[in-house]
C-alpha cells in the first residue's frame, strides 16, 4: 500500500522573506561609556603626571610600594612606586613618581630624607608616624636645573631652605662633646644649634657649621667669640666657689655660647658664612686679642713633678700662653736630667705694654723680634719659675717674673725659638734652705756634746753634795743670827722705845724751828731794813672804846 501525497491546500499563504536594518542596542551603551570614562582618566593621569625621579637610601626600612607618600610641608607631592637594590647591593633605589604640581622638586640641590621617630639633642621628632607610617620628606633649593636621580639624607636637614637666619664657620682643636643638633646659647637663651661638623684637610683641627635663628642672627657681630660650653665650669677664687653652666642639657650632651667682648669693639654685623674661633672656656674666649702664637723653651735643674701640658704660663700674673711640652734630657758631664719644657705663648695679650716692646724689638722675618723683646727684660732679671698653683693637689705653672739679685744667665737674642732663663722657685728655695738647715744640723757633734755634758752635770753633782754638808748649815747660823738681828731692831723701833720718843720730840723741834724760819724770812721779805736796824718795838695796844648805847634802851 503506497503512501499518498495530500494535495496542497491553495489556502495558505506563501512566506515573505524581509532583510531587517542594523539597529544598536542600548545594552552597548555601559561599555561604552565605561571605556570613555577610563579613556578620560589615562588622560587625565597622563595629564597630571609629573616626573619621575630615582632616590638611593642606605636602608628601605618603613618604605612600600604604591603606598608610602612624598610630603612637603605635610602636603603629598608624590608616591613611591618601586623599591629595589642598587647593583652592587650596597643601597637602595626608591622610585618616585611626583605630581605634574611638584615639577619643581625635580630639580638640583633638593633634598630628600626618611621621616622616622627620632629621639636627638634637638628634641623627638617623627612621633606622628607611630601611627601613620614614615614617609620621603622634601626641601627644595632655588636652583632650576634639572635632575632625577638623587642621594637620600640619612637624618633631617637641620636647617630648611629659606628659614630666616645665617649660618657661620667655628674653627676647633677638638670637638669634644658637641654633635649635631647641640644648642647655641646667647646670654643663656638657645637661639641656633649646630647644623654639622667635618675635619679639616690637614686633619689638625675641626669645622663646625652653626645656624643662628634671626632675627636672632644680628647679636653675632665681628667681634663677637665662641666658647665650649659644655659640661660645668667650677672655680675656686677670693669670692668662693663658683659653679657656671649654661644649661642642663650642655652639661650632658654639651653646646656653644657666644657673646661681645666687654668694653670698645667692632659692633658691625658678622656676613654669612664667617669665620670664628671656638675657645675652650669663657674666660679664654673674654681674653685679650690672642694675636699670633710664639714659641718658646725653658731648661730647668730640678724635679717638674706636678707640671702638665695645658699648664699656664704666666707673665706678672697674666696668663700669656700654655705649655705645650715636657721633655728630659741628659748631660754626660754632670750626669744631670734636666727638663726642658717648650710653651705657646701670646706677646699680645700684654696690650700697650706688648706694643711699646715690640716698637723697641724691632721686626725680623715679618714679625716682632721676639728675642730683642726679651733681651733688656732678662738683663732686668726676668726667669722663668714653676710656681705652685695648688697646694691641695701640688699642680704647677710656668712664671715669667723679676727675680730680686738673680745671677747673669746667658741670653742669645737671635736663638730660634728663643731660651728663657731660668731660676728656682720659692717652694724650691725653701726646700735648699731647708736642706741647708738640715746639713748644717748633721755636722753638730752631738756626741761630744753629750759628753761634755755629762761631765759637767757629774760635777755639777758633785758640787751640790759639798753645799748640801758644808755650806748649808754654816748658811742656817747666819740666818738664825740675821733673824735675831732683825727682832731687835724691830723693838728699837717700837712706839713706847725711848728711840722712838727722842725721834718724835726731835721731829718737833725741827717743825717749830722750820715755822720760825718762814716767819722770819716773810718779814725780810716786807721789811728787809731791818737786817741793818733791827726791828723796832712792838706798840703798845690800844684799849678798847665801848660802843655807843642806842636811844631808847634802858642802861
């Protein structure tokens, strides 16, 4: 049985094939405008980049990746992007993308540390990022040449680029406690600090560079000196016992102090960047004008013990210089030691005195003659003598000063350095005297002083034994008879002996024959005529005449 194909119905409509437009879907509007909007911020970002620049650090310690800021005056300038190695693995590159506004930071002499917690001289600083984290600070120079590859500090610049103030050089032996960041004082007040300090290129002394905070910056003068102020100053004098300190903190991590010398001086403001000297103590930096250091040796013949370089060498109670060293020789002849001690000494600080000696001096190699300087004054007896400066601890100083009768030294005016006489002190002095003293009491022959004085106090002896039985009792009668002797003149003289009524009646007489005398020379004295006449007789005297009776008494 064959399937059969129905017939197709004429009813149904045949299909109409139509082509449709393209039309966009609004469901391609978010990426797009999502591709726009991130188009915009490439642009935008490419727009508001700035450079890029490279810091090297010793250390990354605190810093991140795409986290850690670049701030100037606590406002972000940049990011850090990148950290890694150096090649030769000695530090570490820091990339740094800055803002289009930081262009300028991309430019010589600025400057990039670490900001971190530190605890200094200058106080704490960084404590905002215990919590923050730490961060690149900046400080920007003037310059406008471009850089990008930079080394990072280490520490904070003490000083910030246009802070108000000058900077000024002290010149140092040593720098003995100060460091950077230590306090600078005028009158006890902190107006600067030290910004850094390097060796010199001899490598015979130090450098500091010191900023003083203005308007503050006008007090330093070109006169004006420097000192150590570190540690406490103490000093024994007429007045007592001074203790001197600027402040608590020089005392344990130490500072400088500066003032005006007293009295006439130049007050004209110091410029930027001068030069000064930085004197140990207040009372080496108040002292006259040093002017320029000579040298000079002294020999002496005796024990220096107590003599210590840095000791004082005075001239007429000025300090005029140090001692600067102490050396022993020997003499084969005498087979004697004696120690020659060489000091700095600084004519200057005489004053008029100094000026007056050198116009005589004269010059020689373009300064005063040191030599004929000193010639007339050791003609005059000027010597050197170690002095005792200190009972308590035996220390010694050198004294240039007149000896009274000091014997002739020879003195050669054109030696180099010049060799100053010399003569013992006064405490040696007294201990030759006392030696002398000594010697002479070893050659008293005591022994045959004892001798002697023995026999003589055996005789002596012998003598009161023969007193005692011999002289004594003929001595006792004469005394018994001396006594009898005394008892009866004692009864001669008594009040009822008839001695003593004959002596009485006597003394009578001699009063009345003495009252008859001065009678008689009183009328001598009126009547000297009667020496040749005699005196004539007495008158007879007149009888008395009854006064008249009153009227009206009754007889």
């Amino acid at each position: 049985m064959t399937e059969q194909t129905p017939p197709p119905r004429e009813d149904l409509p045949e299909p109409v094939v139509r082509r449709r437009r393209f039309s966009l879907s609004l469901i391609w509007l978010v990426p797009v405008l999502a591709a726009l909007v991130g188009l915009s911020l490439v642009v935008h970002a490419w727009l508001q980049a700035g450079p890029e620049i490279t810091i090297t650090f010793q250390t990354a310690e605190g810093l991140e990746a795409g986290k850690t800021p670049v701030k100037y005056k606590n406002v972000v300038i940049g990011k850090v992007t990148n950290l890694e190695l150096s090649e030769d693995r000695r530090r570490v590159r820091v990339t740094v993308a800055l803002n289009k506004s930081a262009e300028s930071f991309a430019t010589r002499g600025t400057r990039y540390w670490v900001v971190r917690p530190r605890i200094g001289l200058g106080g704490v600083s960084g404590v905002d990022t215990l919590l923050s984290g730490a961060f690149i600070g900046a400080d920007v120079g003037d310059s406008r040449e471009e850089k990008y590859d930079f080394k990072g500090l280490e520490t904070p610049p003490a000083v910030l680029h246009g802070e108000p103030g000058k900077s000024f050089v002290l010149h140092t032996d040593d720098l003995g406690s100060l460091d950077t960041g230590s306090p600078v004082y005028y009158r006890r007040i902190q107006v600067g600090r030290v910004v850094s300090y390097a060796l010199d290129r001899d490598g015979k002394g130090v450098s500091l560079h010191i900023f003083i905070d203005g308007p503050n910056d006008r007090f330093v003068t070109r006169s004006t000196r420097f000192w150590n102020a570190s540690g406490v100053d103490v000093s024994l004098g007429a007045n007592g016992l001074k203790l001197n300190t600027q402040s608590l903190a020089t005392v344990i991590a130490g500072g400088v102090a500066f003032e005006e010398p007293r009295g006439p001086h130049d007050a004209t403001p110091a410029p930027e960047d001068a030069d000064f000297t930085l004197f140990k103590d207040e009372t080496t930096a108040m002292a006259p004008p040093d002017g320029p250091p000579r040298y000079i040796r002294m020999r002496f013949n005796q024990s220096l013990r107590g003599l210590t370089v840095d000791a004082p060498v005075e001239f007429l109670g000025v300090n005029i210089g140090s001692v600067v060293s102490i050396n022993m020789d020997y003499e084969a002849k005498d087979e004697h030691f004696p120690v020659t001690v060489g000091a700095v000494i600084y004519p200057q600080r005489l004053g008029r005195a100094y000026d007056k000696l050198a116009a005589q001096a004269g010059t020689r190699e373009g300064r005063v003659d040191l030599g004929r300087m000193f010639g007339p004054l050791v003609a005059h007896g000027l010597r050197a003598q170690a002095r005792t400066g200190n009972l308590l601890t035996g220390q010694l100083y050198i004294a240039l000063d007149f000896v009274p009768k000091a014997p002739k030294a020879a003195f050669d005016v054109h030696a180099t350095p010049v060799d100053v006489p010399t003569a013992p002190g006064s405490f040696d002095k007294l201990q030759e005297q006392l030696a002398d003293i000594v010697t002479k009491v070893q050659k008293i022959p005591f022994d045959s002083i004892g001798r002697n004085l023995d026999a003589t106090l055996g005789q002596l002896d012998r003598t009161l034994e023969q007193v005692n039985a011999g002289v004594l009792p003929e001595l006792r009668g004469t005394l018994k008879g001396a006594q009898r002797t005394l008892g009866n003149a004692d009864h001669a003289l008594s009040a009822d002996s008839p001695l003593q009524q004959n002596l009485g009646s006597t003394l009578q007489e001699l009063q009345r024959m003495a009252r008859s005398l001065r009678a008689l020379t009183d009328y001598l004295g009126v009547h000297p005529e009667a020496l040749i006449r005699g005196r004539p007789d007495d008158a007879p005297p007149a009888r008395e005449t009854p006064p008249p009776a009153r009227q009206g008494s009754k007889p």
